[in-house]
C-alpha cells in the first residue's frame, strides 16, 4: 500500500513525486468520468513517471467504466480515500505480451478538502 497526498493543481505536470490529483475527462463521443493523475517512481528503473487510472468516486471497481475501460474505485476510508483493488501499470515487450510491473499498488489518498468536486458529484 501507498501513500498519494493530494494536491489541487493547476496542471498535472506540476505534481510532486508522491503526489496526486483528480480530475474530469470527456472523450470524443462524449463520455465523461473521473481521472486520477499521480506522479511515482517506476518499480523496475525507480524513473518518475505519471500514471494515469479512472476511477468511481464513491463507488466500487468496475470492469467496464464511464471511461470504455477498468475503472478503479475510490471509497472514504474515514478521512482519506482508498483505492480498490491494485493500480498494476505494467509495461508491454516488444512481442506485445505483458510486461513487469511498472508500478503496483493499492494506494490511500490523504489530505483531500471536502470542497473537491469530484466528492459532490460522484454518485
């Protein structure tokens, strides 16, 4: 299990290692959920990279999300959230099949104000 603190940025790329925050996406057809952006160390080189997961507010894992994919979900845990079940973000070998695992955890997300909009909108 991980720690992510959360931050409200102004864009994604200022996020500190360690760091996360949640935001609205829209694809072209219209479709809109809710992204988690953090910014880690990867597991196999310890490199920073940004992963990128939708979630469900208030809501549990589901195979297929508003997004078209896996949707992660994000429950209150008393005053932090957690996510469920494990962000694996692996990478893939030349011959397609799946790689290790770039980043592999069950994170808690701390310090998030209750003014979050994503808190107020999700079902």
């Amino acid at each position: 299990m991980s720690i992510l603190v959360y931050r409200a940025v102004g864009s994604i790329g200022d996020l500190a290692l360690g760091e996360c925050v949640i935001r609205s996406a829209r694809d072209v057809e219209g479709r809109a959920w809710w992204q988690l952006w953090t910014y880690v160390r990867r597991a196999d080189t310890g490199q920073p990279f940004y992963v990128g997961v939708p979630v469900h507010p208030n809501g549990p894992y589901v195979e297929v999300g508003p997004s078209g994919r896996r949707t992660w979900g994000l429950t209150r845990a008393g005053n932090d959230w957690q996510i469920t079940p494990s962000v694996d973000v692996v990478g893939e070998l030349v011959d397609g099949l799946r790689g290790p695992s770039l980043w592999h955890e069950t994170p808690t997300i701390v310090g998030v104000p209750s003014t979050e909009r994503w808190i107020m909108e999700a079902s």
